[in-house]
C-alpha cells in the first residue's frame, strides 16, 4: 500500500463532468489499495475572474482582501470533489488550508509555507477515507488567510508530500508530461521521461507553467519524488528526479519563454557606490523580485541601469523607480512591458561549448533583436520584442534538434 499524493489542475475539475471524472480516478486508485490525498485547485478561469472582479472594485487591491476572495476558489473544488466521490460511495473529507494548518509567513498573494500540521489529515486515512485539501491557500500564525502565489496547488501538494513523506506526489494536468518547449507552442515536442530537478526549476522559473517554480524547489529540497501526467488518460509521464551522468550528455533538454515580465531602465544615473543598492533595496522593500539587471558602460559619469520585474509588480516597480530616480538626480525613467523572455535550459551546457552562439545565430537569422541576455550555468535566456515569442521558441527548439526522432549534434 503507497500513501499518494495527487494533485489536479484548473482544467482537470474545469466543470462538473471533469470533477466526477476525477473523482473516478481518485476512487479507483484507493480501490487498489492506496492512500490517497488530494489537492485540488480552483475550477478553470476562476482564479482570474476572481481577480477581475478585485479589479473592477478596487484600482489597487489591498493584498490581505485579495488573499480572502482568491482563497475561495479552492474551496468550492474540494466540497464538490467530497461530495463526487462521496456519491461513489466512499469516504472523502474536504480541508482548507487553514483547516490542515498550511502555516505560512504574511507576504500576501505568494506567500511562503512554514510548516504542516498533518495530524488531521492522517485521522482522516486512518478512518478509510480520502483526504481532500484545497491547494494555493495557507494561513499566518494571526490566522489570516494568504495565498501561495500563481500555480500555488502544485506548491500545497509538494508540501503535503513532503509532511507525510507520501511514496509519490502526482502532478496531473492538461498535458501528458514536461516537453522540451510548451506542446500547445510547438506541436512537434517532445515528452521527456525524466528531467532534473535544476533543469526542471530553471524551465518552471523561466515560464513553463506546467509546474510552480516554488514547487520544484521545495521538493528537490525535500527530496519528494514527482510525477507530472496526464488527468485525462493514464500513460506514464515525466519523472522529476536527481540528476544523472547520462542527463549531461544532452547540451540543451528544454526551451521555455514567458511574456509575463516587463524591462524598467534608468536613464543617466550618476555612476557612484551605493546607486544600485539604493535602487534595488527600494523594490525589495516592496517584496518585488528584480531577475535580469543590466548597466551600461558610463563615459561621461552616469549610467543607464535597465532590469526586469514581473508584470504584475510593472506598476508598482515602476512607481518607487520615478521616486528613486527623482531622489538620486536620475531625468527619466522608461518602461516596456511588452517583452518575453526566450530560454534554453540544460545541465549538459557545464560540459559543452558554442550553446549560446548558437542560440544568439539562431534568432539573429530571424531578424531578432536581443535586448538583454542573462546566464548561468545551466540556461541562457534572451528578452526580446513579445511578438515573436513563439516564433523565437520554435525556432529554437528546432536548431538544438528536440523533436522526436531528431539526431542531436552538439559541438564538443
Ligand atoms: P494546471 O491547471 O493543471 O495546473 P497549468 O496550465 O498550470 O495546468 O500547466 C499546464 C500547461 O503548462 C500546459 O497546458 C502547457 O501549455 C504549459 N506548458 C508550458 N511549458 C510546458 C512544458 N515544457 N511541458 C508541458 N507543458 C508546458
Ligand atoms: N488557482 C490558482 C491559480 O490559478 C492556483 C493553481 O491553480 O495552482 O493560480
Ligand atoms: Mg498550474
């Protein structure tokens, strides 16, 4: 008998038919004799129409009031789940994040788990039945409610795994697996049967959503071994695992993009110690996370100093930089939040020369501009024009030979 934890996707319990589907599988799979938790999140689009709705009353929405009326949407799902499975005749037992104490720090709307309390979820199997908990919500010591951040259920699922050091943590969605680019961009993708956690965090963190980025990290730390597949069929899918020697032999395992940063630039900073730090301890402040920073070479003194934000924090990033700027004797500030990160991830770029030339050849045969690059050991990443996002993907999915079947050479 294995303890598993599984987790469904918006799209998996998008209506009513879908969550009987689910709760089909979820009785079938106890029926084999297993244990089984699960973590469901919101039904399809209700997430967003919740914050739509935040929006139409409020031009800034206070974050304590956002974390109350997102958190809802979970809840809906694990009392309609409860009651589908219920109606096959079995034990299920519903629980919010405040319920199964997901305790979490304050930092609303991505907030970070602390600990799990999983005494009532344990008296739940004990009894037979299924445990089902809501994903994406925890709450403070102070019981306030928050939530985990966008795509937050595969984080609450990752956690529960890890608390009750379940055998597996089963990520099932819309797709079969992880593909080396998104498969809804690049029909000719293929699935991976296995992928590192490194890789896998760099291509979460870097916009494929397939997983949460927070999630990846926390079960590599944990060590909890994931299963992303499919709701809809049973096929096996893509493992994520500790990496191997055979894992380097491949220079690049996976393209991701994502439209979903903007670029502020600082025009003519006066070029002295302690601007930067000024700066940028002003938007950690605001707990908004900076990822690509560039800064010109200065000739005359000043500096221009461009960066990257995600688009939701664009506005507020963009206000404390003009106060900043003002502040410092910067003249401008200058915005673009129509720009998309492209990006090849692989552990075998340790070990293999000429990937980012390459990369760089490939975009520049098709006419694109790169704005800004960014490295690390293991990917190279390129902010370019947003509307040729999808074109720059396939493009280089097809110069590292992903597809199926594609014999891959790779200069030494
Ligand atoms: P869920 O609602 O189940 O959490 P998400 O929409 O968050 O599902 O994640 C699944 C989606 O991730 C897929 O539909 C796919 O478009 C997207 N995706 C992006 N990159 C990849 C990738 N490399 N492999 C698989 N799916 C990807
Ligand atoms: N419902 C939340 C979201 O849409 C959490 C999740 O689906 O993982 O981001
Ligand atoms: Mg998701």
């Amino acid at each position: 008998m294995s303890l598993i934890v599984q987790k469904y996707g918006g799209t998996s319990v998008g209506d009513i038919e879908r969550i009987k589907r689910v709760a089909m599988r979820v009785v079938t799979a106890k029926s084999e004799g297993h244990e089984l938790v699960v973590v469901v999140s919101a039904m399809a689009g209700e997430t967003d129409r919740l914050l739509s709705l935040a929006g139409q009353v409020s031009t800034a929405p206070d974050e304590r009031e956002l974390d109350v009326i997102l958190a809802t949407g979970e809840q809906i799902s694990i009392g309609l789940l409860s009651l589908a499975i219920q109606q096959y005749g079995h034990k299920a037992r519903s629980f919010t994040g405040g319920q199964v104490r997901i305790q979490t720090d304050t930092a609303h709307t991505k907030a970070k788990i602390l600990s799990i309390e999983v005494d009532r979820v344990r008296l739940a199997l004990r009894e037979g039945a299924i445990a089902i908990v809501a994903g994406f919500q925890g709450v403070t010591s102070e019981e306030e409610v928050t939530t985990l951040g966008r795509g937050g259920s595969d984080l609450t699922a990752v956690a529960m795994a890890a608390a009750l050091k379940a055998d597996v943590c089963e990520i099932l969605t819309d797709v079969d697996g992880v593909y080396t680019a998104d498969p809804n961009v690049v029909p000719e993708a293929r699935k991976l049967a296995r992928v590192s956690y490194d890789e896998m965090l760099e291509m979460a963190s870097l916009g494929a959503k397939v997983l949460q980025s927070r999630a990846v990290e926390y079960a590599k730390n944990y060590s909890v071994p994931v299963h992303v597949r499919s709701s809809f069929n049973a096929s096996q899918g893509t493992l994520v695992v500790r990496e191997d020697a055979e894992m380097e032999k491949v220079a690049v395992s996976g393209i991701a993009y994502s439209k979903n940063e903007a670029k502020i630039t600082v025009l003519r900073v006066a070029d002295r110690p302690g601007i930067a730090a000024k700066l940028f301890g002003r938007v950690a402040e605001a707990n908004i996370v900076v990822d690509m920073i560039v800064q010109n070479i200065s000739q005359d003194g000043t500096t221009d100093i461009s960066f990257t934000v995600p688009k939701p924090d664009y506005p507020k990033a963009v206000q404390i930089v003009s106060g900043v700027a003002k502040e410092i004797g910067a003249p401008q500030v200058v915005g673009d939040d129509k720009i998309a990160k492209v990006s090849i991830v692989g552990v075998g770029m340790r070990t293999h020369s000429g990937v980012a030339a390459k990369m760089f050849e490939a975009l520049a045969r098709e006419k694109i501009n790169i704005m800004m690059i960014s490295t690390s050991e293991i990917k190279v990443s390129c902010v370019i024009d947003a509307k040729y996002a999808e074109l720059a993907v396939r493009v280089l999915h097809d110069v590292f030979g992903l597809a199926e079947g594609t014999v891959v050479e790779e200069p030494l």
